[in-house]
C-alpha cells in the first residue's frame, strides 16, 4: 500500500487560503476517483474537491469552519502499490494528535473492514447502516454494532444495546449514544400528549452564514441607518407590466416589478449621485459612481447573496429583466462568479409576497443605500369623492445618515413614488 496526499487546491480568484465548510467523507471511507471529498468557500464562490484516485481514506486534516492555506495537506488516501511503509512514517509524522482513549478502545476492538469486503457490502446492508445511523429501530435480527466497552457500559446501566440508536461509522453505538439514551429513559411506543423537551443544538456557524454574519455586524456596527418608508400606488404599473407581458415576444423575457424599479433607481439617482455613492469611511471619501450596478439581494439555498446587474444605465426594461433573471438563477444553482456577486453600488432587497407591510433592510456595506420592496396588496384608497380599491405597495429604504440626510433620503423616495405611480414617465428621456 501507499499514500496519496491530496492538498488544498489553488481554487483562484488570487486567494491564498480557504475556508472548509463542508466534509463528504470520513476516515475508513473507501472513495473512488471522482469522489467528492470536501467543499471549500473562498468570498462567495463554493468549491468542491473531488478524489484523483480510488482507495480508503486514511487521514483528513482540517475542522469545518476552519481557513486552510493553498498547497495545505487536507486528505490522504491509501492507495494500492508499493512504497507503502515509507509513505505511513510521512503520515505519522505529519498526522494530527492522537485520538481521546474511548476511540483507541473502539478501534482496536473492531478494526475497519477490508476494501474488498467493504465494496462487497450488499444495499440490504447498506441501508440496515443508514437506517441505524438515523435512530430509526433496527430490523428484526439485526446486531447492533458497539465496542467491547461501549457494550460492558450498556450491560452495567441496564440498557438493551438493540434499542439504542447509532451516531457513530455504520450506525456504530458510542459511549455518547449510551449516555444520551440513559438520560432519556425507557422510550416509550406512543408519545401522549405534550411533552418536555431540554435539548440544545449547536450550530457552528460557518461558510457563508459566516460571512453573512460578518457583513452584517460591519455594516450595523459603522453605518448609522436611517429608515424611510413610503406607499406606492402601481395600479398603473400592474396593468402596463400586464398588458407588456401579454405581448408574447420570445426575444423579450415576462417582465416583474423589478425592471422597472430599476430603471426607475437610474434615473432617481441621476438627480442624486451621492445616493449611488460607496462610502470608504476608513479614507473618509465618499466615491460618487456614474456607473448605477445594482444589487439585488437573493436567498438562496446557501444563504444570502447578492448578484449585481452592471451598468443598469445602459440596459432597457427588457434587458434590466433579463439580466436580473439570469443572475437570480445563477445565484441559486451557484454558478454566479465572483464579478457577478461584487461591485454593487445600491441595492435593492425584496421578499416577494412575504415582504410584510415595513421592513428596515440593513446597508449592503459600503454603498450608502438600499430600497426594500414591501408585499403589494389591494386597498381601498380615497380619491377626493370614494374609496376606490388599488394595488399598494410600500418602499422601506435604508439610507447612511453619515452621507445622506433625511431631507434627501425623502426627496429620492418620492421621486422613485413619482416614477412607478406614473410609468411613462421611465421611458421619458431626461
């Protein structure tokens, strides 16, 4: 046998280091070539690292959330072939610390299976494991797994081993899984009624809920915000987006609210260029873009992103909706390059219909401003002489009180109000 000693692989973007988020294997897997191994983030852009070769993992460096250097040992895999001593003095003296003595004992009373055999495990019995590894009561006959001491510490505290559940390797009982289900007691077949439950689930917080943590406790912590919240009458814009969208064209995508509120932030900050301003409060300048790259902050499964339309001063409606739904499903499925997630200059944040009657949207650091789209509803609003039922939206934005005052926070809001109650005016050329 031998060892392949897998690194931490140069994944661009002129970075140095990168942060583990995420391990597919552990020690004693048996992975083929291709294999995903682990997953690394550098800023926004997740990278997976797939196995060269075929053989059973020996050794994995590195905790999640931890940030690894390029060139770093991560994995090393035994691999068939000769050399196989020399490369197992390497790995002793480069391998972590030992491991806590309840896992020396499990080891050598039950060492890992051999390859061939562990390649031959039938599906029955692969699913047996996962059905274990779950909690889930084991099949008729089945033997549960544990150590010689795991099992003289069950026989010592009462505990039949084949109704606790499995956490470890293959649905392996550990001393941790005898403890838990001592302190919970005889379970019971039927739960009645409401019962008491104490139990705590850490969550590390890593990956990108980490870096959303982190941009969110800068942008809360330097910026001073100031809130400004208005309602939207966009009947008008409702039945043109409607009467546009029925205009079935394939070189023009179905329009949303969206576009529109983009174009309408193009030519509100037109007027107010220290609105489409990033703040580098460190230097004490304010950077005045001409450029209007608009943000548009996105959930996804991974969390919070935000993808930028560049130069939406350069786009019609038609092109501002285009770009927005290709970058929006970029942003889901994770394709979204590092220019794409970066270089916004104000940003707009929408929860659909979930978007509530106000919300108070945090500063994407360091732009000075961003504009929240609120649910659209039905109200009755009065017009000098009745109620008459229109669709109302209302705008919750966030503005840098250090850069922008209240005054001109109002005077951008209306005009943008100005601009989707009466949508012609988008289309009019200044």
């Amino acid at each position: 046998m031998s060892e392949h000693t897998i690194k931490m692989p140069d994944v661009g973007e002129g970075v140095a280091e990168a942060e583990l988020v995420e391990w597919h294997i552990k020690v004693g897997d048996l992975v083929r070539e291709d294999t995903i191994l682990a997953a690394v983030m550098t800023d926004k852009a997740t990278v997976e690292i797939p196995s060269p070769v075929e053989g059973k993992i020996a050794w994995i460096g590195g905790e999640i959330g931890e940030t690894i250097a390029v060139g770093s040992p991560i994995v090393r895999i035994e691999v068939a072939g000769e050399g196989g001593e020399a490369a197992a003095k390497e790995v002793k003296a480069d391998a972590p610390t030992a491991p806590a003595p309840a896992e020396k004992v499990e080891a050598k009373a039950e060492p890992a299976p051999a390859p061939a055999k562990a390649e031959a495990k039938s599906a029955p019995a692969q699913q047996k494991a996962s059905v274990a590894t779950s909690g889930a009561p084991r099949q008729k006959g089945e033997k549960p797994l544990a150590s010689p001491a795991v099992r003289l510490k069950a026989r010592e505290a009462g505990i039949d081993l084949r109704q606790v559940p499995g956490t470890g390797p293959a649905g392996r009982i550990t001393h941790e899984d005898i403890d838990g289900f001592a302190a919970r007691g005889p379970q019971k077949g039927v739960a009645a009624g409401l019962q008491r439950k104490d139990g705590v689930e850490d969550v590390k917080v890593v990956g990108m809920r980490r870096r959303i943590a982190e941009k969110m406790s800068i942008a809360k912590s330097r910026i001073p915000h100031i809130t400004y919240v208005e309602e939207v009458d966009v009947t008008a814009l409702e039945e043109l987006r409607a009467k546009l969208n029925g205009e079935k064209r394939a070189d023009r995508p179905k329009l949303t609210i969206m576009p529109f509120l983009m174009r309408a932030i193009v030519k509100a900050v037109a007027e107010q260029p220290q609105i489409n301003a990033i703040f580098d409060d460190e230097a004490g300048i304010i950077h005045r873009h001409q450029a209007v790259n608009i943000g548009m902050a996105a959930q996804t499964p991974a969390g919070l992103v935000v993808p930028v339309v560049h130069h939406a001063e350069a786009l019609d409606l038609f092109g501002c909706a285009a770009e927005a739904a290709r970058l929006a499903d970029a942003a889901r499925d994770g394709s979204a390059s590092r220019d794409e997630l970066s270089g916004s200059t104000i940003t707009i944040t929408s929860l659909g219909a979930m978007g509530g009657i106000v919300t108070t949207p945090v500063i994407n650091h360091p732009e000075v401003a961003i504009v929240g789209v609120n649910k659209m509803a039905i109200r009755p609003m009065w017009d000098g002489t009745q109620f008459q039922p229109r669709k109302m939206m209302n705008l919750s934005s966030s503005f840098d009180h250090r850069v922008v005052d209240g005054w001109d926070a109002a005077v951008f809001v209306q005009r943008l109000k100005a601009l989707l109650e009466t949508p012609a005016l988008i289309f009019v050329e200044s």
